[in-house]
C-alpha cells in the first residue's frame, strides 16, 4: 500500500488519486463520467500534444461526434499550440492542464487519448479507466510485457472502450487485402515478412544541463527511474534510450508485425530470436539503429521483420511494408492503403491502389484522412457498441512480439516461448525483462 499512497500524494494537490475502487473518493464507476446519448458529441482529453498528439488532437476535434475540451501536456507551449490549432478547426476552446491526472476529475471528460512517450502508455491509460474514462492508446500498448498484460486485465474490469492506434486496422483497402489473404487468394501461408527503413541522423552527444522552463522534467520522467535532464532527449530522441523508449521495432515495426499477425490469423510464437546493434554512429543512442527479428510459430509459419533507421534503400520501393507467401503467389501492403498480388512466379496479377497519398516516415500526421476512420470506429464503440477495429487484447499481442524480440537482442539468446499466453519458457536472465523498475512512489496499478 505505500507504493499506492506514494503515487498519489505524487499527484499533488487536487490530483487524481489511486483507491481501491480505482477512483476518486465519492465517486463510483458508473457515475464518474456522465452519460452519453446516441447524439451527443463524445468530450475528449488529449494527453501529449507535442506531434503526435497535436496531429490527433485536430482529427478527433474534425469529427462531428466529438469535442477536445482539455489538452495536456507537460511543456506548456506544446499546450498553446495544440489550443491554438483546435481552435481553428471546433467552437469550443479547449483549457490547458500540464498534469493529466488533475484533467482526470473533470466528469465532463469522457475519453482520454493518450498520446505520450512510451513509457507512460499503460501508467497513464490505467489511470484513465480507473476515473471512468474510455481511452485510445497510441501504439505501442506497453513499455513492457506485464504492463500490457495488466492493461488487458484492466479494460475488462472497468468495463470501458480501449481502442490502441494501430490505424491501418480501419484502412479499407488494407482490410480488403486482409480479406483477400484470408479468402485463400495465394493460398496457404507460411511465411511473412515486414520491415521499416528510414535514415536518421545522428542524436550526438547531450549535455546535462537544467531543464527549461517550459517543461516540468519531473511529471515528463512520471513512473521511470530519475535521471538528469541531458538537451538531446525532448521531445523526439526519447525513443533511442532503454529508460524511455522501445526501439524502432516498437516505434514502427509494431505496425507491420501486427498486419502479419492479422493475415496470419496467429497470436503467440514458440520461438523469437533477434540480432542488430547501433552501428552508424557513436552517440547517445541505446537502442538499436539496426535490427533483425525472427517469429516461428511450432512448424506452421515464420516471419521476419527487418529494421533499418540509418540507410535509405527502399524495399519494394516503399519504406515500410509486409509481404505475405503462400503456395499459390504473395502479397504485398505498403505501407499505404493499397495492396498488389502476384502469381507464384512473381507476375503481377492484381494492383489496388488508393488516391489517398501517404507519407509513412511522417511522425506527426501520415494519414490523417483514414486515420479518422479508425478514431470514428473508437466512437462508435462508445455509443453503439460496435466491435472495435483493434482491441487492446490485439494490440497486446503484436507488441509482445516486439518486446520479446527486443529481450532476445539484449540477452543475446533465442527466447523459447509459450504459445498459449507468450510467456518466456525457463530463462531468468531474459524474464527480467518481463517488467521494468519504477521511480519509487510512481508503481501502476490495476
């Protein structure tokens, strides 16, 4: 219980607060949020805003079923843009709150779109559910295993809509492929690959120096381990350090695995293996800028995933993508929302193209016209209970398999693994892995 009394006198005060009943004092589940009608417009809260977010905050205002009406961030000029840019596209002007968990006890706030660095994804959409809220995560579910895990756990407590920002899940032309795949088309499937490329520069070397004034450095780190604040971190570099980030198979290669999965109709591996390093430049950067990854599914199937952040050369001509082999063709998704098909030979036979231009090394807005179909999918599971296009027990899924491979590479082991459940089979070394250390006070709960 002192973890759970920590956290919220961490939260200061008016914050949000960890109870037992997972809400705030006087307030019960039900009544936490008011109820929405079949036509009233869904209120939102945007949690980060900086790119990522600021772009999702201007779709889900577009939407005619919604209205932002808090942004939060913990660099307060990303709080003024993010408003400024709102403003121009609802009527509403949304108010600014730097520390979420105070926006939490808002009754109005209906839904939290969380949109922050990884290593607050589940802590924040924990805390989200716990006030009643209905929540869309941003891939990737999970900092590590039992976090997504205890995220899967928690949205069938609370009972509430859990949409994760796998978008291509709503792309029509990319569910068609689906279709097509699973239709028997290129008949049985054995093998699939994905891969990310892209040329990032060089992070340098940081220095350490005071954080500025603009950012509350403290609520940035939340439940990760204090560290000194070093200038080549926020907002973006965050993603190449272990205390914070997941690699660029997490940042990216969640997405293409996930199309895998999806085709595949497969869940959990029997064995994942992983090789690659930091090898273009000698800066800050932890993670790997180079990186293999190999699934096997038991006798059945195989895939591979292949990440290169620091050389251009396209795959297919296109800078992510996955491509599905079956014993009658193959099939390819770039990573637009179009597909093609080929004969056994390699004979182009089919070529679905959409008019929708994509940017997919564009980190704030690559789709944002498609990207609306899957925010309006998350809306009509609020109102009408309709199924949801990519559930958190699926977005758990593929995001394991990234995380898994990420532990082969640190442990330098092939993993063997459970299918059942995606539990790692008699490895301590590599089970530490499984969870991650917490700043004192800052532990998530369920």
């Amino acid at each position: 219980m002192n973890g759970r009394r920590n956290f919220i006198k961490k939260a200061g005060a008016g914050a949000i607060g960890l109870t037992i009943g997972g809400v705030l004092p006087g307030f019960s589940a039900s009544s936490y949020s008011h109820i929405i009608g079949a036509n009233d417009r869904i209120h939102v809260m945007m949690v980060g805003v900086n790119s990522r977010g600021n772009a999702l905050a201007n779709n889900f205002a577009r939407q005619k079923a919604c209205e932002v009406i808090t942004i939060c961030d913990v660099d307060k000029r990303a709080i003024e843009k993010c408003i400024t840019s709102v403003k121009t596209v609802q009527t509403r002007t949304p108010k600014g709150e730097r520390d979420f968990r105070k926006a939490l006890e808002d009754k109005q706030v209906d839904a939290a779109v969380i949109a922050t660095p990884d290593h607050w994804h589940t802590p924040a959409a924990l805390l989200a559910l716990q006030a009643g809220k209905h929540v869309y995560l941003e891939k990737p579910v999970s900092y590590c295993p039992q976090e997504g895990e205890m995220l899967v756990k928690a949205a069938a407590k609370y009972g509430k809509v859990v949409q994760i920002g796998t978008q291509r899940r709503s792309w029509p032309k990319v569910i068609e492929a689906i279709q097509q795949i699973q239709s028997g088309v290129i008949g049985k499937i054995h093998f699939g690959k994905g891969w990310y490329i892209n040329d990032r520069a060089s992070i340098g070397i940081g220095k350490i120096v005071t954080p500025p004034e603009w950012l509350d450095w403290d609520l940035w780190q939340g439940p990760a381990p204090r560290t000194a604040y070093k200038d080549n971190i926020v907002h973006y570099n965050w993603h190449w350090f272990w205390r914070w980030g997941t690699a660029e198979s997490l940042n990216n290669g969640t997405h293409m695995i996930d199309l895998l999965l999806w085709g595949m109709n497969l869940k959990y591996p029997t064995k994942v293996s992983s090789m690659g390093g930091r090898y273009y430049y000698k800066d800050d950067w932890e993670t790997p800028d180079t990186q293999t990854v190999s699934l096997e599914f038991g006798n059945n199937a195989t895939l591979l995933w292949e990440g290169q952040s620091c050389n251009g050369k396209l795959i297919e001509d296109s800078s992510v993508g996955v491509i599905f082999y079956g014993d009658g063709g193959s099939l390819f998704i770039s990573g637009g929302n179009d597909y093609k098909i080929f004969d056994k030979k390699g004979k182009l036979i089919k070529d679905v193209q959409s008019n929708v231009k994509i940017d997919a090394q564009n980190t704030v807005s690559p789709a944002q016209h498609l990207d609306a179909i899957h925010i309006l999918n998350f809306f009509d599971g609020i109102q009408k209970g309709t199924p949801l296009n990519m559930t958190v027990e699926s977005g758990h899924q593929c995001t394991l398999l990234m995380q898994l491979a990420n532990i082969s590479l640190r442990t330098g082991r092939t993993l063997d693994i459970n299918p059942a459940d995606g539990h790692i089979i008699n490895d301590n070394e590599s089970q530490k892995y499984w969870n991650r250390n917490y700043e004192p006070g800052w532990e998530p709960n369920e």
